[in-house]
C-alpha cells in the first residue's frame, strides 16, 4: 500500500509539471517573474539520504508557504520559507519486528534566489529545522541547523500566476548529543507550487 501511495504522489508531481509546461507553451509572456512580492504554496515530498536514516524510513510528505521578495527587478529575490514535513517510518526494521516512529519536522528557512536564465533559478536557503516530535523519538534538541540548496524551473500560467517546480537537497545538523546516535534527517525533495504576485 505505502509503494501504490509513492506511485500515486510521483504521477501527481509529474502531471503538475506536464499541465505547467503545456501552460507555459501557451504564453506569448517572456519575463520570468514578476516586480512584486511572489507568494507561493506547494506540497513538498522526499527520499531520505543516507545509509542509517534510509535504513529505518521511507520518504516523506509535507507541504511549505513561501514568499519570494525582490530585490533586482526580474532576477534576484530573497526568499522566506515555511513548512512542514512527515518523514514516514518503515515497518519491521531489519527484520528485528521494530516500527520506526515518523519524524515531524517544522523548518523555518531564509534565503536568495536567483534566475540565471528566465524562468529557471537557483536557491539557496538556511534557518532552523523544528522537532515536533522530540519526545517520541528519544532526541536531545527541539532544534537543528537547516540549509538546502535548489534548482527549479518556473512555469508561466498565465497572467500573475506560475507554477513552481524546484528539487532540492535539505539537510540537518544532529538532534542528539555525542556519539550514540548520528543519525540526521537529510533528504532530496521536490516542491511543487502554486504561486502569485501580488503586484
């Protein structure tokens, strides 16, 4: 069932960008943005990296607001981001008939991004990632050091609206102390997103 579900939320993200490309094939418009604040909303989802996470979890599913303020016309925006993310535990890890607990995570995060041709960018963001779980989950800290770098491609819809498709790598800092668990929750992720100017 978890496998028919993955399935399920790829053929969304990718029907999403199909409707984004046959939309922005549509357009006569060539600027790639917008002068205005440029605020967005998406759904977000990962793979976890790393031999021990990848081990005991699956993938993840969240979803994040996002406002993108400009600072050159067209170009270069800083960015504000906020989300959250369910990281899913498997079942039976390693056979041993232990169930990993799901991670929640709430990251905050700042950043610039820039548009090196129009429509396609690079972002880079960092902040502070929140464990909603913390107790449940045995950690040390309510809170880590958060930095994700991004490619993404913003598709036109028309008028003030876009569809913005960006992959990402998020990674954490620790939220134990010492050595007895090194484990961090870092993943690749795809957001896509429904976004607008407000100018």
């Amino acid at each position: 069932m978890k496998s028919s579900f993955k399935i399920s939320a790829l053929i969304l993200a990718f029907a999403g960008l199909s409707f984004g490309a046959k939309a922005q094939t549509a357009t006569t418009k060539s600027s790639t943005s917008s002068n205005g604040i440029i605020l967005s909303i998406g759904v977000d989802a990962g793979l976890p990296t790393g031999s021990s996470f990848k081990n005991a979890y699956d993938w993840n599913l969240g979803g994040s607001v996002q406002a993108d303020i400009p600072v050159i016309s067209n170009s270069l925006y800083v960015t504000v981001n906020a989300g959250y993310d369910n990281i899913f535990g498997k079942n039976n890890v390693d056979g041993l008939g232990v169930d990993a607990t799901n991670i929640q995570l709430l990251p905050v995060k700042a950043g610039l991004k820039y548009f090196i041709v129009p429509h396609f960018y690079v972002q880079g963001e960092a902040g502070a990632s929140f464990l909603l779980n913390k107790s449940s989950l045995a950690a040390d800290k309510t809170a880590a050091f958060v930095y994700a770098p991004q490619l993404g491609y913003q598709f036109p819809l028309g008028g003030k609206s876009y569809l913005d498709a960006g992959v990402r790598y998020e990674g954490n800092s620790s939220f134990y102390n010492g050595s007895g668990n090194d484990v961090k929750f870092n993943f690749v992720g795809l957001r896509v997103a429904y976004a607008f100017s407000t100018k």
